[in-house]
C-alpha cells in the first residue's frame, strides 16, 4: 500500500519559492507511521501556497516523487487527475522507473506557476 503523505510549497512574501513542508501519514521524525495523520504547518515568514501528495513512485536514485516534479527525459511536470498521476499524457507508474528528478514547478516565482499547472477544464 502507498504511504499517504504530502508535501507542502511555501514561498517568500516577493514570490519566490523558500522551502517545503512534509505531512500525512507521519510521525514528529517525518517517518512513515500507519497510526498518525500530522496536519500542515506554516513556516513563519512563508505563505503555504500548493499541498501535493506523494505518488507512491521513486525515482532512479530512491527520491519520492511528488506531484509538481519534473522527471525523466525530457522532464516534464506530475500532475493529479482523474484519480490517478499522470506525466505528459501517460500514467505515472508506466514511466517512473529509471528517470531522475529534474526538479518542481514550485523553484518559478509565484505569478509563472499558474502556466504550468494543468487546468480545470
């Protein structure tokens, strides 16, 4: 069974990307612990803008791969639809072996995200 977690984006009153926040299925350690649910935080000075969740995928090198990274070549963004991740059209289980972490659409200034965040249609 996949971990439930998430993980949080927090950015800069300017915009810019500061850091992330992990929550879920987690104990005080960020471990996975089946009998906790954690809440998300805020991060004094930050603004906690996007929640994506853990897609239960690693990456080549053992790196959790959540919705917002980039992976793979090219690298393109994992989104949340449907039920399901997805990268560029296919489901992510079909494509998350033996690709590496390009990084996220989070490390953007606020006001160029909203291009790359799939929309509601």
């Amino acid at each position: 069974m996949r971990e439930i977690k998430f993980r949080s984006a927090h950015f800069n009153p300017d915009g810019t990307f500061d850091q992330f926040s992990y929550w879920g299925r987690l104990n005080h350690l960020g471990e996975h612990h089946e009998h906790t649910f954690s809440s998300p935080h805020q991060i004094s000075g930050t603004e906690r803008k996007f929640d994506d969740q853990y897609t239960g995928c690693k990456d080549e090198n053992g790196t959790e791969i959540f919705g917002g990274d980039h992976f793979g070549e090219p690298a393109y963004p994992v989104y949340f639809e449907d039920g399901a991740f997805w990268q560029e059209g296919e489901l992510l289980r079909d494509t998350c072996e033996g690709s590496e972490i390009k990084g996220n659409i989070y490390e953007k200034k606020m006001t160029d995200i909203k291009e790359l965040i799939p929309q509601e249609s």
